[in-house]
C-alpha cells in the first residue's frame, strides 16, 4: 500500500457551529443555481447575483453572510434574516488507524447523519449519506436495522461535502477527489434532492465535480433507475447486487422481491451509458451464501455483454448480524474465477471497519429509535392540541 494523507489525530480540531439555523428558514447549501436566480429575482434582485451568492457558498465555501464583501449591506442583511447557509452541524469525528475518518453531524431536529472519507493511493473519497436511517431492509448491512427515519435534504447532503472538504482539506492539505453516494439510505428513494445535490456538485462555477468522480449507487429500484438515466447528469452508477439467484437475493434484500434480477439487468442493459464507460457491480461477500464456485459462474453470465466492473466487498461485521465474512482464500478464488472469464474485478479492501466506518456499517440504530419516538410523542401532542 503506499503513501496517502492522513489527519494528524492530535493535532484535530473539529469546526464549531454555535447553533443551527432555524429549519423554517430557506436553505441555501443545496440549491441549485437556476433555482437560486429565481429566488434572488423573485425578492427584487438582479439576476447575476444569484451567480456571486452561489460561488460565494459553493465555491469559497461560506459560512456566513457578512463574508460576501461584494454583495450589497441591504441583501447581506435580508439574507441573514431570511435564508441560511448551514444545514448541518459537525458534532464528531471517528479516526480509524488506516487513515479513514468517520464525520458525524447533527441535523436540526436532532437526528445523526454519518460521513466517511477515504484517503487510498492516489485519491480521497468521500461516502456521503442521503438518507437518516433506510428503509430498504438489506440484511447485510447495519444501517437497514435503524429503519427508515427521513430523507435528507438536498443542502443536508451537499453540507456533508462541505464540512468535509473543509475539514480535509484544513488538516492535510490534500483535496477531495472522489464522491460515492453510499453511505446512510438509498439515494433513489430520495430523488429529488439527491438530483438537486448533484446538480449543485457538478455545477461549473461551484464545486466543479469531475462527472466521473462521483458514483451513485442504488439497491436497484427499477422504474427510478430507468428516470435517473434520463436525467443526463451521466454520474457513474453502481448496483449492489450481491447475489446470483432471485431466491438468494429475495432473502438478503427484499427489493428484488419486486424487482427481480431479470428486470434489474434488463434495465441496465437500456440504461444509457456513455462510451468508455461501465456500471459497477458491489458484490458483498457472505461465507457459505454467495461465494461459491456455481455463484462465480452465474456472475459471469448475468453480466455477459454488459460493461461492468464487480468490486467484492468482504462483509463487514456488527453486532447482532447472522453473517460471516468469507476467509481471504476464498474470496481470492473467487475473484480468480471472475478474472478466467474476463469480467473486470477487484477486492474492495475494508477501511474503518474498527470505527464501524466500513461499507455497510454506518448509523446508530438506539438513536433512530429514540428519534422516532420523541417525534411520535410530539406529533401526539400536536393532535392533543389541535
């Protein structure tokens, strides 16, 4: 493994954030630049400042308005009162010993989101989350056992790669490169911000995001697969498959009970992608599961005349699951009978997994009930008095 950045653990100041804004204010982190016009426009503004205002905050990354020296005092002002620019407040940070870093940031109405940046060889990728919680139920991974508690918004998520890259790039001098839509939730459950989020990261004169850096990756809802395709944001897309029959997949992720591996393949098959590009395949590694010799075979004929990439992801732990990960020589072999076919395949080597940083380990499931039921109490209430 060679030499990549790291945050010096001692010396790791996290940012402070006094309070959140209120959440009825308009949230401006996540919005779009057409979005923005009109908002600037429709409060008597000139149009071009909604171009100062949105690379003052995706840009430079402001936290403040009184930092926009070239907008007028008398926006500035209206500003402050009217909108806000952060969305999330960073509340910690999880160091695992190989250099990853497990952020946690409050939301507004006391709910956890978690990201993770991954610094490898030549490259710093960022694990966002679009959702607290998921309510997809894989049952491979810790976050299904939170359940669902809401979608993120579309500020909620570009703040993560705000205070992120603040973070990172304050510690190590060493920039985000890579941005993977994998962490808490399933992004096409969430699609409008998730679009939105994404038109805000690739924007030109904003962040900038190379389209071939970010990945979002999808359980494989079907019918919104098929409409993100249609979108032209043409972002990579990966698909967590992770097994080879129906009534393996039927058992480990209930979204195939619905959509089943023929209508998912199908609809990668139409799925419009750009040349020299390919859909990655994540294939999570369950000894005695999915890792057979009969389950490499299948592999390679379910993707047959598809470009793609498999990357295999040795299962990783947590409390109360029923798994085991596969041991190193069988997942070797595997991939090695992948290779004989010539499918396109790596190891995806687990990183944080001593912080439960690792693909498939993120969230707190104690706190997504606790939210629950102070919200079911309060809406209680709410009907009480109404």
């Amino acid at each position: 493994m060679g030499s990549y950045a790291k945050i010096d653990e001692e010396a790791f100041v996290l940012p402070v954030l006094e309070r959140l804004p209120a959440a009825d204010l308009v949230h401006l982190r996540g919005m779009p630049l057409k979005r923005l016009e009109t908002y600037v426009v429709e409060h008597g503004q000139k149009a071009f400042r909604a171009r100062q205002l949105f690379a003052w905050i995706q840009e430079r990354g402001a936290r403040s308005f009184e930092e926009m020296t070239d907008l007028s005092k008398s926006l500035r002002q209206f500003l402050s009162t009217e909108a806000a620019l952060s969305a999330i407040a960073p509340k910690g940070a999880h160091h695992s010993p190989d250099g990853t870093v497990k952020l946690t940031f409050d939301l507004h109405d006391g709910a956890v989101v978690e990201s993770v940046v991954i610094p490898a060889d030549g490259r710093v990728t960022l694990c966002v989350s679009s959702q607290v919680g998921c309510a997809m139920g894989c049952q491979f991974c810790r976050t299904a056992t939170m359940g669902f508690v809401r979608n993120l918004s579309s500020s909620e998520i570009v703040d993560q790669v705000a205070w992120a890259k603040q973070i990172w790039e304050s510690h190590t001098g060493s920039h985000l490169s890579n941005i993977v839509f994998m962490g808490m939730g399933e992004p096409l459950r969430n699609y409008d911000n998730v679009v939105e989020a994404l038109q805000v990261l690739l924007d030109p004169i904003g962040l900038n995001l190379s389209k071939r850096r970010i990945t979002v990756s999808t359980s494989g809802v079907v019918p919104i697969l098929e409409r993100f395709g249609g979108e032209e944001l043409d972002v990579n897309i990966a698909i967590s498959l992770n097994a080879t029959t129906d009534a393996v997949r039927d058992e480990l992720m209930p979204v195939n009970q619905k959509w089943n591996l023929a209508e998912l393949l199908g609809a990668l098959r139409r799925y419009p992608l750009k040349p020299n590009r390919r859909i990655t395949f994540e294939y999570v590694m369950l000894a005695g599961v999915n890792d057979s010799d009969n389950d490499a075979k299948r592999l390679v004929k379910l993707l047959h005349g598809l470009p793609s990439k498999v990357n295999l992801i040795p299962w990783n732990p947590f409390a109360g699951a029923r798994f085991e990960r596969p041991d190193r020589a069988q997942i070797v072999h595997f991939k090695e009978r992948l290779l004989a076919a010539n499918v396109n395949v790596t190891i995806r080597e687990s990183r944080g997994t001593e912080e439960l940083a690792a693909c498939g380990q993120l969230g707190e499931p104690s706190k997504a009930a606790a939210w629950r039921e102070q919200h079911r109490d309060s809406r209680r209430r709410g009907l009480e008095q109404g």
